[in-house]
C-alpha cells in the first residue's frame, strides 16, 4: 500500500504554491518561544485572552493552550483508542478506507505533501462526523472506540470554538460569528479529528534523504489543535511573521496537557492575511534516538461546506468551504 512519489507542480491556490516551494529554502533551527495562553476564567478574561491569541497568532504563527478545560482523562482515554486501533491489523482496519475527498477514514501512507513529493511515514484514521456511514470499527474489534472517540471529538470542537471567539472579536464579527460557521449539527460540518500513527524503524532502516514523517505543511483549516504524547518529540514548527521566507524551525516539547495551536489557510483567507498560517512538520528519528511509533492527536476546525469564506478587505474573491478544501485536499491525496 506504499506511495510512490507522486509530486504535482501546478496549484490552483495560491496557498499551495507556495508550499510546493517551501522544500527549496534553506531552514535552519533555532530556539523560539511559543507563546503558552492560559485559558483560566475565560468569561472573566475574555479581552485579555483574545488579545495575548491575536498577539501570538500574528507574530508567531504557534501557540500553546494551558488551563484549557479538556480533561487530561479524555485525552489519555484518546490516545488509548488511538493505538488500538491502530495496533489492528491490516485485514480489518482496510475495511474502513479513507473516502475519496471526504476526509474521513483510514489510511496508510497516502498522504503526499507538496513540499516533498513523497508519501509522509505514517498511517491516520479521519473522523469527519456526517461522513462516518461504514468508517466505525465494530464493537468486536473495539468495544469502546466510537464512544470515546466522539466524546474527545465534542470536547475539542468546544475548545476549538472558544479560540475562534477571540478572533472573530479581534476581526470585528459577532463573537459567535465561527462557531456558526462550524456548526456541530450540521450535515455539511466539515471538521475533523484525525488521529495519527508515525511508523517505527528498525535501527538499520535506510531511507531516502528527504524522507520526512510528515512534511513541512501549513494546514488548510481555520485553526488546528495538536495532542501530544510526553517524551515522544519530533514535531517542529517554523515560528514567525516571516517564517516562509526565512525557514528558522524550533522544536516543539511533547507534553500531555499542552495543546499545540497553529492558524490555517482558511482563517488566515478569512482574516485577509492578518492571521497567520504558518509550516510545521514531523522530523525522522535523530541519530541516537529510538526508532520507536510516535502517536499524536489533531482537531482540524474547518468551516461548514456552505459557508463562504471571505475577508471583510475582500484581499481574496469569494469561495466556499467546500470547494476551498476540496482543493487541498486533492493536492495532498493521490487517488
């Protein structure tokens, strides 16, 4: 089930030109601080935490929610799942294959970023809700993983949502101006939670030089929430207003009741650039380290397929959230 590479040069979005241009820029590491935004009485502080996001999210790309209210046991819980799923074997989870276009299911290294042109190291299970028909594993073969799955599911969309207040006050809407957009009731809600499997290596494993667990990508959502595992590393993020230019990447330390924030392409279309969105990726195993799996969680808040995504400067013309990520999504998806 192995990809090959499969690079494509020409992108409708401008957005994806410039990422299919990103592996051709000198990067180099540095130590960057990503700012850590306490959640704590989020009524009561409400300005005060929208400005100290707009603050991190237009300076530095990344930050980092603490006191957030998502209960370590639901992540802990999720992770769980995660891997026995994952842990299945292939005759079963192949009975619940990614869709088509649809962002939900399981696959197994088909995800090819522009940026490098091969196939990340990993394995993934989407859940898009009104896409799930035929995607659950049975009770069988997971007693509890839909119950589970969908409650952490829930519990992110409502963080998630919390955030975008801020920024929807920052840009002058009504405060529930995104949690309309990405309406949980909906049957064209689009956002989704994937949960992700990084492949161990055996120690004399060799592999091409540009082989990457995931490659240096922005997101195509409005804003994205990473679960991480402590003490297993390897997610670094290129921080600043002119990181795709300049290419200086961090480190991102992996603990439990930190959740990882970046902004995506829709929310930085949205906000007509003041937002921004901003490259990551998932480094191979240094020298010395374990070639162990690496597991983490992200919540992708990707607006309803009706909704039309456009900036109150009107910097880009008018295009719905169905057709914005239907274009991302075939340029990172082979068929």
């Amino acid at each position: 089930m192995k990809k090959t590479e499969t690079k494509q040069s020409n992108y409708e979005l401008q957005e994806l030109k410039l990422e299919a241009a990103f592996s051709q820029v000198k990067s180099d590491m540095q130590e960057i601080s990503i700012p850590k935004i306490d959640l704590t009485e989020f009524e009561n502080r409400f300005e005060d935490i929208a400005n100290q996001l707009w603050e991190a999210a237009t300076e530095v790309g990344f930050f980092q929610l603490v006191n957030h209210g998502l209960p370590l046991s639901s992540i802990t819980q999720g992770f769980a799942e995660s891997k026995a799923f994952f842990d299945l074997p292939e005759s079963i989870k192949g009975q619940y294959p990614l869709k088509n276009g649809s962002n939900a299911g399981w696959e197994y290294m088909e995800q090819v970023r522009p940026s490098t042109g091969v196939a990340d190291q990993k394995e993934s299970y989407q859940v898009t809700l009104p896409r799930m028909q035929g995607l659950w594993p049975n009770t069988n073969e997971l007693a509890n993983f839909k119950t589970h799955i969908l409650s952490l599911e829930h519990q992110a969309w409502e963080l998630g949502m919390k955030v975008l207040q801020c920024f929807a006050y920052k840009l002058g809407f009504e405060r529930n101006f995104f949690t309309v957009a990405h309406d949980r009731t909906q049957a064209d809600y689009q956002s989704t939670l994937r949960l992700l499997h990084y492949l161990p290596f055996s120690e004399d494993a060799e592999l091409p030089e540009n082989t990457w667990r995931a490659g240096a990508h922005t997101d195509y959502d409005c804003l994205t929430m990473v679960f991480q595992k402590e003490g297993q590393a390897g997610l670094q993020v290129c921080a600043g207003k002119d990181a795709s230019i300049h290419q200086s990447w961090c480190e991102v330390e992996a603990l439990d009741d930190v959740i990882t924030c970046n902004i995506g392409d829709m929310l930085m279309r949205w906000s007509d650039d003041q937002l921004k969105s901003t490259l990551h990726r998932v480094r191979m195993p240094h020298k010395g380290e374990k070639k162990n799996p690496r597991h983490s969680m992200a919540f992708f808040c990707q607006a309803n397929k009706n909704v039309t995504i456009q900036g109150p400067k009107k910097t880009y013309p008018p295009i719905s959230a169905e057709d914005y990520l239907k274009m991302r999504i075939a340029a990172n998806f082979s068929s």
